[in-house]
C-alpha cells in the first residue's frame, strides 16, 4: 500500500514543468518562469493557484488540468511530484513482480 496525499495546491507541479505551461496555453514567455527566484522551488510557491492565475488568466483548474495533462512529462521541477512517480513506479513493480498481490 503508498499513501500520498497532495498538500499544496496541484498547481504547484505545473509550475515545475514550464515548458508544458508554455505549450498548453500558447504563452512563449511562461517558459522563462523557472529562471524567476518565485517559481524556481514549485513545492515552496505559497498559494501556486493564484500565481498562476496571474501568469494565465484564463486558466481553470478542470479545463487546465486537462490541457496540462496532454503536454505534462516526467520532466518536472517539482520534488512532490518526483516522489509521487517514484511511489507509483513502485507500486507497479509490485504488481508486475507478484501479480497475485494486486
């Protein structure tokens, strides 16, 4: 069993991944974000929703999550989201090593 539970807001991830901000919405000057003191630790952003608001102002969390979700990688920024992959690469080894466990 991995328990992960999400602490900050999601958006916090997207932050850590600013070329696929930059391609979901079509916004070239986003893919600079991670260069900015702000937006360099995505975990460490204090209320990341609302920053993003400012950056993308049509951005909704539904409709974004899923525009996000089509461009979002591996290649991310953020240490939660590492940690959160890493659970479940080891679940699914898991599963694959002892399918009568699943």
């Amino acid at each position: 069993m991995l328990v992960r539970i999400v602490c900050q807001e999601l958006e916090a991830w997207y932050f850590g991944a600013p070329a696929a901000l930059a391609e979901a919405f079509g916004r070239e000057e986003i893919r600079r974000v991670a260069s900015s003191a702000r937006f360099r630790e995505p975990d460490a952003i204090v209320q990341p929703a609302r920053a993003l608001a400012k950056l993308v102002p049509e951005f909704q969390k539904v409709s974004g999550a899923r525009r996000l979700a089509r461009v979002l990688s591996r290649d991310n920024g953020s240490r939660s989201f590492q940690v959160l992959l890493t659970g479940i690469e080891g679940l699914r080894e898991q599963v694959t090593e002892s399918p009568e466990s699943a």
